[in-house]
C-alpha cells in the first residue's frame, strides 16, 4: 500500500478484530455497504424537498407534461451515472472527479473541472438547504415568527449546519444509520402523500400521455423545463465520494450511483403523477399552474390531500429533506478536499485524518464553517442575490457532469473496440449524456445572461449569469494561483494521481 504522501506518518492500523483497516488516505475501508451506500445518494439529492419546490416550476412551463419533464431531464443524469461507475472502476479514488478529470484532461482541468467548480457548488447548495431546513423546522415547531425573520433562520442555520458537522465528524458509519431514519422519514411521507392523493374523490385518472417527450409549446418551454429538473436529481454522486470506505470500492459504489438514481426517477414520478391527478395543471384553486402554489407544492397539497395531522409529517419529511443533505455535503465534500491535499492540490491539513474516527477533521470543519458564513454574508448583502446564488447552481452542475461525461470516453478511448459493452458504457452513453449537459450549460447561459433571468442584474447582465460563470472564471484564476503554490501537483498531476490511487487489494 502506498503511504498518503502529505502525511507526516502513515495512519496507525488497528489490531486484528478491532474493525475494518484504514486506506491509505486514512479513512475506515470496509464500512460502508450498498444499502448505506445509496441511502447517502438518495439523501444528498433531498427528494421531498427538491420535488416540493420544483415541481411547481416544472408544471408553469409543462403542464400536464410536468411526468415527461422529470423522465427528460433524468436521462443524461444516467448517461452520467454511467460514467461515474466506469471510472470509479477504473480509479476507485474519493476525489473522483477530480481525479478522473486530472488524469485525463490533466492538473487543471482536474482542479477547476473536478474540484473548485464541485465545491463551489456544494457550499452554495449548502447554504440554500440550511436555509430552507432551518425555516421548515421553525415552522414546525409553531414559531411562525421566527420563520418569517432572516437572522433566526440565519441563526438556526448556523446551528443546524453544527449539528450535522458534528455527525459527519464522528464517522461514516454514524452518518450512514442517520441518514436510514432521515430518508426513511421522506420516503414514507412522499408515499403516503401519494396513496392519499390518488384515493381522495375527484382524482383523476393517470395518463400516460402525461410522459410524452412531444407534447412541449415549443423547444424553449422543453429545455426550460428539463433544466429545471436537472437540479432535482443533482446530488446523487456524493456517495462515489465514500468509495475507498465501501467493501467493494470498485464495484458497491457504482452499482449505488445507477440504483439511486432509479429510486429517484420512480419516485418523483410517483408524487408528480400523484399530485397532478389530485390537483390538475389549472390556474385556480389548488391547480400546480398556479404560481402561488409553484414555490412548494408539498406545503400547497399536503392538507388537502392527507389532512392536518399527516401533513405535519409531510412537512417534518421536507425539513429533515434538507438536513439530511447538508449531512451529505458534509461527508462529501470533506473527503473530495481529503483527496485533492492527497495528491499534492490543497494545503496538507486537509489530509488530516482523526486517529478514532477516520474522518477528514479540517475538511469537514471546513466546510460547515464555509456554509455558515456563506449564509450569513449572502443574507446581509441581499435575499435577492441568495437567490441568484442558488439559482447558478444548475449551471455548475452541467459543467462539471458534461466534463465528467466525455473524460470517461476519453479515458477509456483505447479499449472502447474491445467489446459492445465497453463501446456504450464507456463510450456512446457517457459522451451522449456529456453533450447533453453541456448543452445544457450553454442554454443555461444564454438564458441566464438577460437581465431579467433571476432577482438581480449588473450592466445589463443577469445576476446568476454573473454568478455562475463568474464562478467557473475565479475558479480558473484560482487555479492559476493555486499552480504557483503546488507546483509539484501541476506539473506532475497525471503521474501523482496514478501512483497514490493504487492500493494493494
């Protein structure tokens, strides 16, 4: 086994029978397996809270084509969920994209790509699922006031984002068992929601025209609404990111990516159909074309269709929706920097190891402490511009997803002859999905850069166009920086990453 090299001395392995080994990065092997594998996936993405606000939105632009929206917009996520497990085959690494991306693009593709653009991501997504967390848990517990106050819900923010940084800090495995109630809770919620919706008098009947790819107003309300539902599925690869802690770390994880993003798709189509029946696309009443009910359909229907008491739970499923999330961000994104300091990209502390309970300690406390101030900043200066944040995150999301999509063909371009499966898996599907979203971006963008796009604008630009690409522009000065600091890792990148990834089996 190869020492992790910004260690001072290799971790200490525990006697025999005292629990699984570390890797070379430090981290518990062996604790993790498929379930808890993808009860992390499923719990990244949040889905009562990502179909709470979302589906509204979708159904403004769809309509009853709402269900073909939500199959649309999942196609390239398993197009890309395709190429994650046949790279984490290949390069079973918690870095993942940024090493998959550094191997085969090189050190700054791999840095920007792989890393600054997935983190920037994840800190913006944390500090909208503190948020949105923290005001349903007020709500919750009767204190409507404090709801409607920025600085309690900033304050609970802070509060909740301790909490959870204190859970991922304590290891995976305590995560994993919290993470089983916390989506256990949504998945019952959303279920029962459902049952409910489709029983009650007056229902409609589902139809299957519902999921028509042709039925859309035209080309610019198909790719508005497919991008909408982008964001509801985003999330699910945190999970390759405990690969080198799983009992299979070339095969689980990958088998976890394709199984979660399955359960999501049913899911979603289940509460959509559910929904839609119960409340038809109208613009009256309880109708999901009206934009009153769009910002949370949950919150609309959830009385109605399940009563007071129910929906309480209903409401409890979406609060702990995003705490659950932000848990997985944690975890997450905590092992991403573990990786990058790894390999030479990042300052050695973030390859701190706790000597108990092998987690990342600075990486983890980094990024709670990221979110939390990311929050309270974005808070003071403006709502408005919070909001422009979150909604930049799509296109991040496409970046680094089409990317990732074509490096897994790139990489594997040698033996994609060597047999059919290797030509669509590593191949065909993960280069379609790639395009996809890249195509996505570049729509994204366009879209994004008329000042009316979002809730601020700057010299007749949008705000979240500002944002989004403002962001993957910093990333590449960073970068840049960043190669003046860690010459060795820029000049050296490809070899580095080869050599630490490899562990004897």
């Amino acid at each position: 086994m190869i020492t992790d090299p910004v260690r001072d001395d290799p971790p200490p392995h525990p006697s025999p029978g005292t629990g699984p080994a570390p890797s070379d990065k430090g981290l518990r092997t062996g604790s993790v397996g498929l379930a808890a594998s993808v009860a992390l996936g499923l719990s990244s993405v949040a889905p009562a809270y990502s179909i709470a606000v979302t589906l509204g939105f979708v159904t403004l632009v769809a309509g009853d084509f709402a269900p073909a929206a939500l199959l649309l917009g999942f196609v390239p996520i398993l197009l890309t969920a395709f190429a994650f497990r046949e790279l984490n085959r290949e390069m079973p690494d918690c870095g993942t994209t940024f090493v998959w991306n550094t191997r085969t693009f090189g050190p700054f593709a791999g840095w920007l790509a792989g890393g600054w653009v997935v983190q920037c991501a994840t800190v913006i997504a944390m500090t909208a699922l503190s948020q949105v967390g923290s005001t349903y848990l007020l709500d919750f517990l009767g204190l409507h006031s404090l709801a409607d106050d920025s600085l309690a819900v900033t304050v609970t923010a802070a509060v909740v984002l301790a909490l959870v940084t204190a859970v991922a800090y304590r290891g995976i495995q305590l995560a994993a068992v919290v993470q089983y109630l916390l989506l256990g809770l949504q998945l019952i919620a959303l279920a029962g929601f459902g049952v409910a919706a489709f029983a009650r008098d007056g229902a409609a009947a589902p139809s299957l025209s519902w999921l028509n790819p042709f039925g859309f107003d035209g080309t610019g309300a198909f790719s508005e609404a497919v991008l909408l539902c982008l964001y509801i599925y985003w999330g699910w690869d945190a999970l390759i990111t405990v690969n080198e802690e799983t009992t299979d770390k070339s095969r689980i994880p990958g088998q976890a990516a394709v199984i979660s993003t399955l359960v999501l798709l049913a899911t979603y189509l289940f509460t959509a159909f559910a929904a839609i029946s119960f409340a038809g696309t109208g613009t009256e009443g309880l109708g999901l074309g009206s934009a009153d009910n769009a910002s949370d359909v949950l919150a609309t229907l959830g009385s109605p269709v399940v009563g007071e008491s129910f929906a309480k739970v209903v409401e409890l499923a979406v609060c702990v929706s995003a705490i659950s999330a932000l848990l997985t961000c944690v975890v997450g994104s905590s092992r991403a920097t573990l990786s990058m300091s790894a390999h030479g990209a990042l300052p050695r502390s973030f390859a701190r190891v706790h000597p108990r309970f092998r987690t990342p300690t600075t990486g983890t406390v980094f990024f709670g402490a990221a979110a939390a101030a990311t929050l309270a900043a974005l808070t003071l200066l403006s709502e408005d511009f919070l909001g422009d944040a979150i909604l930049c995150i799509g296109l991040l999301i496409a970046f680094y997803y089409g990317v990732t999509g074509l490096a897994c063909a790139w990489h594997f371009r040698r033996t994609l002859r060597d047999s059919t499966r290797n030509l669509l898996l590593r191949g065909v599907l993960p280069v379609a999905g790639g395009l996809m979203m890249l195509a996505a971006f570049t729509r994204s963008a366009y879209d994004m850069f008329d000042p009316g796009y979002g809730y601020t604008s700057l010299g007749g630009v949008g705000g979240v166009f500002i944002l989004g690409i403002g962001t993957i522009l910093l990333g590449a000065a960073a970068a840049l920086f960043a190669r003046t600091r860690y010459p060795g890792f820029f000049r050296d990148g490809r070899r580095t990453v080869t050599e630490v990834t490899v562990t004897d089996e």
